[in-house]
C-alpha cells in the first residue's frame, strides 16, 4: 500500500546520500515559512503600492533580520515578472519568473555560498520537467524527470560528490518505483541490485562487497 510504497522510498534514499533528506527539510521548511508569513505580508506591502498605468513598480519584502527576503514586481496586486529570493543572511536563494502569481518556467536555486543548487522548471507553481541538482560543491548530484504533479518520472541518476555514480532507478508515469535499481559504491563497484513493481519490492535483489563479490540474495 502507500505506506510501504512511502516505507521502501524513504529507505532507498537514505542509502543513496543522506544530503537529500536536509536539502527536502530545507526546501520544506522554507516553503512552510514563507506560506505563514505570506498573509502578513501581502498586508504589509499591500498599502505601499504605487501604479503607473497598471503596472506595479518593484516590490521588496524582508526577514526580520532587515535582510531582503525577496523582491520582483506585481501587476494589479498579482505577481509577475521575474523575482528573486534571498537567504535571511543575503545570499540569493532562487530567481526566476511568475505568470498570474504562479512560478512559471525556468528557476534556479543556490546554496548559501553561492554555489548553484538546482535548476529545472515551474508549470503553475509545480516543479516539472527535467531538473538537475548539484552537489554543495558543484559536482552534479542526481538528475532526472518530473511529471505534471512533481513527482519523478523516468530514470533517474545520482552522483557521489567523487563524479563516481551512485544509483540508477526508473519511477512510472505516477512516481512509483519500478524495473531495476542499482546502488554502486563510491568506488564504482556495484553494490545492490533491486527489482521494484508498483513502488513496492519485488524479485530477486543482490548485495555485493567493495570489491564487486556477490555476499547475500534475498527473493520477495
């Protein structure tokens, strides 16, 4: 069911690199952040409006720190155009573009050094597309396809920090896990082969030692 599905996801990633698990907390409580100070600062900037024949002029918002949280334009209290957003320290977040207050097209995102995160692109507000993640120290990290709903689609593929690959594995049109999966270690030797069916474990899988020898099978 959906919480063995939730069950054999979370652990799969977790093998993979534990990065993915802080970078989704991040992005999370950023994006749960911004949806409880949203009312109070569509309030707040309400008021300081100016129109020029409709058009908005540029608009700034800011963390408590006095930092700029994020900045861009609004047509007729809507926002359009392109924005940025900053990190309470001032360093830009992400930056890209809005169509009827919805992210729209291609958005990037960066690490507080500066250093690019992410790059992919926004239908209506939802993340699909291809996307590519990168590494803190801008080796590429994972990269794949999203569907209509954000969620994977297709093969995908994650890299050590090394360049060395560290998994493949393949989600349905609906984001289930399916076919084969392969985990290789950071030497480059495979590690694991995984069969999944419906995002659930299925077949035969194999676990194999750094130096590539077969150690243990199991059938589900």
């Amino acid at each position: 069911g959906e919480c063995g599905v939730h069950f054999w996801n979370c652990l799969w990633f977790a093998l993979l690199d534990t990065s993915w698990y802080s970078e989704v907390c991040l992005f999370k409580r950023e994006e749960k952040n911004k949806k409880m100070k949203k009312l109070l600062l569509l309030l707040a900037i309400l008021p300081l409006f100016t129109t020029c024949n409709g058009q908005e002029k540029e608009q700034k918002t800011y963390w408590e720190n006095g930092q700029i949280e994020e900045t861009g334009n609004y047509e007729n209290g809507i926002k359009t155009g392109e924005w940025k957003e900053y990190y309470s320290s001032g360093k830009l977040q992400g930056i890209g573009n809005y169509e009827n207050g919805k992210k729209t097209g291609e958005w990037k995102y960066y690490y507080g050094n500066g250093n690019l995160r992410s790059v992919g692109s926004f239908n209506e507000n939802i993340p699909t597309g291809n996307w590519t993640y990168y590494h803190n120290k801008k080796q590429l990290w994972k990269e794949g396809k999203l569907n209509s709903q954000g969620k994977e689609t297709g093969e995908w593929k994650h890299f050590y920090q090394n360049g060395i690959l560290n998994a493949t594995m393949k989600f349905d049109e609906n984001g289930n896990m399916i076919g084969e999966w392969k985990l290789y270690h950071e030497n480059g030797k495979l590690k694991e082969i995984a069969n999944y069916k419906n995002g659930l474990p299925t077949g035969e899988w194999k676990y194999y030692d750094e130096q590539g020898n077969l150690i243990e099978t199991e059938k589900y």
